[in-house]
C-alpha cells in the first residue's frame, strides 16, 4: 500500500507547498533563500519575480516556469526528482 493509496485533498493541498508540485500558480515551495545572487534557490525565480509575481499576467508568470524548469537547479526540481526515484 503507498501513500497514494490513502488520498487526501487536505494532506495532498498542504504537500504541495512543500514537494513544489505542477499544480500551483506559483514556484514558491517556502524554502527562500540566495546566495551571492539576486535568485531564490528554493523556485529559481528572481527576486524581482518573486515580489512581483501577483501582478504578472499568466503569459509573464508561463515564462517564468518555462525559465526555471529549463534550468531545473531549484530545489522545487530536486525535491521532485527524489520523489520521483
């Protein structure tokens, strides 16, 4: 039995902040963090992106996952490589 076999929208909802799942309108996985740049290591996203990522409009926000899925270093993509494995 695995873990999907227990499905729960509450528990599924709360983890995906956490796993940094597909289904979310932002990256943002609560781990922010830089180090000698202006990009957070926990989504990839700039800071620039970050502060403003409410009012870019759905084309703005689609290159911005585009960017930081190409590049894949973010922790949001290691988290889910490891869960993937």
């Amino acid at each position: 039995m695995t873990a999907k076999d227990h499905f729960n929208p509450i528990q599924e909802s709360a983890n995906s902040l956490a796993v940094g799942d597909d289904t979310s309108d932002s990256p943002c996985i609560g781990v922010c963090t830089t180090l000698y740049d202006e990009i957070c290591q926990g989504c990839g996203r700039t800071l620039s992106e970050v502060s403003n990522w409410v009012f870019l409009n759905q084309e703005e926000k689609d290159q911005v996952w585009k960017r930081i899925r190409a590049d894949g270093t973010a922790m949001r993509f290691q988290r889910q490589n490891k869960e993937g494995n």
